[in-house]
C-alpha cells in the first residue's frame, strides 16, 4: 500500500493512478504494475491532517524483483491519465525512485566487522579510544563501483602530529560482501581537510550526515560535525572527484575539439594511488582553455607534474623526432602501457598512427622516468599544439579518449 495526498475541486471526480515497475524493463504495465483509486470533488489536501490522503494498494510484488526501479503517479478527470503515457487534459504527474528488496526475519544473516585490521580496514589506522564508529553515514556509491560506500566518524582520534581529540572521519569504499575496499582519513591537514581546521577535543566526525551532490558536480558531499569545538561545529565537505580528467580545450566540433570533456567522450581515469604520473595525482571536474583544469580547481596536490622537462621536451623542431621523458609509478601488480600523443596537424585529433608514442611500464615502478619517442615532426607543421599522456594498466588507456579502469591523463 502507498499513501499519497491530493486536491481536487474540479466539480468532477478525478482517478489517482500509480505504477511500479517490479520487472525494471522500463515500461509500467497496467496488467500488473497498476494501482487505482477514485478521488472525489472537494478532497482537499491538508498537510498534517488524514484530509486528502488516499491509499493505493498495488499487486503483490512479483518474487525475483530486487534492486533500484522507478515509480509513477497520475491524478486526473481525464480518463486519459489512467495510461502511464500521453497527455492529459487536467492534473499532475510525479516519478519517484523505488527500491525493492527481500522480506527479512530481522534476524542476522551474516556479518562484518570492521575495526583496525579487520574487515579490510589498514592495520595500524586506529588506536585505542580513537571511537571509532561514533557515527556513521550512507554516502552512496562514490566511486561508481555498484556498491554504496560510508563515512564513519572517529570522534577522539588524533591526527598525525596533531592534539587528541580533534577526531577525524574515514570514507570508506566497500566492496559487495561488506569489507573495506579502500579508505581515505579526513582529519586535521589529512584527506584533504585544511591543516589548522582542528583543536584538540573537538570531537570532529562525533555526526556525519550524507547531502547528497550539494554543489552539482556529480560527486556526493557531507556533513560532519564537531560537538566540542567551542560552542559546536558542522563542516560541509564537498568530496573531490575520484576521476582524473584531462585539459585540453574541447569545443564541441572541428579543430581544436579535444573531446576532452566527459559529456564528449573525453579522457577519465578512475583514480589509483598505485599507478600515475609524476608525484601526485587528484580528482577534477572538466576541462578549460588553457590546459590546466586540475591546476585552477582548487584540488590540491597540483597532479600536473608528470613530465621531467615540459619546456624542453614539447619545443619541437620539423623533421626530427620527439623524446618526452615521464615520471612513472605502477605498483598495481600488473603491466601497464605510458602512451603519449601530439597533435602534429593541429586538427583536434589525437591520432594513433602517426601521433602517438608507447612504452611498457612494469609493475613495481616508483618514480621511474620513461621516455616516449615520437614519430617525425611532418615538415608542415608550425606554431601551437597540444600534447596528451596517458597511464593506465586498463588497455582502455591506449586510446586518447574513454574512460580506463586506473591510472591518470595529463593535459
């Protein structure tokens, strides 16, 4: 059953229509996925009072329907609303997110634990009294693995060098069986989280709320608060991108399109501490003009440090062959290819066959510097290009544009 609230002072009767689409394949069935229920003229709807609340009781939900789906809700005179598409002549319309899950005794099925060294939290993240789990949030699936992620407060923990008692909050990024996949600590000059934001006994991370995308940059955001900081404290924190995007200009169409936007098919590297370019690498939004999108966002580090001799390495000469030398780090267990292009021809496209320069880089480099050999500067080549350089152990990476599974693009 689902109760909803509504008006109607048409002078007619008018029907209260829902669907929900139990099978997810798109389409509300009115067989199967329908609820009706008549609305009289002069129902009016009064928010805190039972007027104007009416009850849809809908078909049972069919065993084998789990997972997100969509709902829809139509209240009209017009006999044409009793369909879930197509215009009608008077009412309103209204979609809603649905989840669908299995019945539960309430009893335990099974368990995690999570604490220092358990459940795939770090050895050595916690000490003793750092309260772990004074709170706890819901933040979604941050890194777009399927899986919902947390952040849970450490109300007395100290940070590095810090004052006990400031406490900190860990983001934690789960797998599906409940266990820590990765963590990032957000505490005084750590995870982000300005050096100086915290005293001792502060208790930040005592509440930690989820606020969904606060700041519309397609990455969720929170809340955390610091009961003890003088008379209270909540600090908004709008979470960085875990992609790394590149910089070159993207126009939409034509010379100087780089498709380096994500709505353009451009770049993206699902961030890894084990595998980038130079000595850092952050999350960012999208591209700008002047090549250097990550530079100006406000992330920091700046990740923009990936080649050895920038200047020397990309004033090129027609005729000779360009060698651009990397700073490389890959400790993913696996092999992974360095791939660089130039634009030669100035056109917008990266082009693989006469543009690009490979190398392999093995597991187990740290700040190696690899150097890619270009093809010949074509004789009628002058003036002002772009460069792109790509790591990732996802073959993905060896193409100038897509999203690869690790690693980090630079410009």
């Amino acid at each position: 059953m689902r109760a909803g609230l509504v008006t109607n002072t048409t002078g007619s009767a008018a029907t209260l229509s829902g669907w929900i689409d139990y099978n997810a394949d798109g389409v509300f069935d009115n067989a199967t996925e329908r609820a009706q229920v008549a609305v009289p003229n002069g129902t009016i709807a009064t928010p805190g009072t039972t007027a104007g609340v009416v009850t849809l009781t809908f078909p049972e939900v069919p065993l084998g329907s789990i997972g997100q789906t969509y709902a829809r809700f139509r209240l009209s005179t017009d006999t044409a609303a009793a369909s879930p598409t197509g215009a009608a002549s008077d009412g309103e319309v209204e979609d809603y997110v649905a989840r669908i899950s299995l019945p539960s005794t309430g009893t335990v099925g099974s368990q995690v634990k999570i604490s220092n060294g358990q459940g795939g939290l770090a050895a050595g993240s916690l000490d003793a009294s750092d309260f772990f789990g004074s709170s706890v949030a819901s933040l979604g699936d941050l890194d777009g693995y399927g899986v919902g992620d947390m952040a849970v407060g450490a109300e007395n923990d100290e940070s590095t060098g810090g004052d006990p008692g400031e406490g900190a909050v860990y983001v934690l990024l789960m797998n599906s069986n409940g266990t820590v996949n990765s963590q990032v600590k957000i505490s005084d000059g750590e995870g982000g989280l300005a050096a100086g934001s915290l005293d001792g006994g502060d208790s930040f991370g005592s509440a930690v709320a989820s606020l969904g995308d606060l700041d519309g940059d397609g990455v969720g955001d929170m809340a955390v608060g610091a009961r003890d900081d003088g008379t209270g404290a909540v600090y908004v924190l709008s979470l960085a991108s875990l992609l790394d995007f590149g910089d070159a200009p993207d126009t939409g169409t034509g010379a100087g399109n780089y498709n380096t936007l994500s709505t353009d098919s451009g770049p993206a590297h699902l961030i890894d501490d084990q595998i980038f370019l130079g000595a850092n690498i952050d999350g960012e939004s999208e591209a700008n003009a002047d090549a250097d999108g990550d530079d100006t966002d406000g992330a920091l580090p700046d990740d923009e440090d990936g080649l050895n001799h920038p200047l020397a390495d990309l004033t090129l000469t027609v005729g000779a062959q360009p060698t651009v030398n990397v700073i490389v780090t890959n400790t993913t267990g696996s092999a992974a290819t360095l791939s660089g292009w130039i634009d030669y021809n100035a056109d917008g496209v990266f082009d693989n066959a006469t543009e690009r320069a490979q190398a392999a880089v093995a597991d187990g480099s740290t700040g190696d510097v690899v150097t890619l050999t270009f093809p010949a500067v074509p004789s009628l080549f002058v003036g002002t290009t772009y460069a792109r350089f790509l790591l990732s152990s996802d073959t993905a990476g060896e193409n100038p544009t897509g999203l690869a599974a690790d690693g980090e693009v630079e410009a």
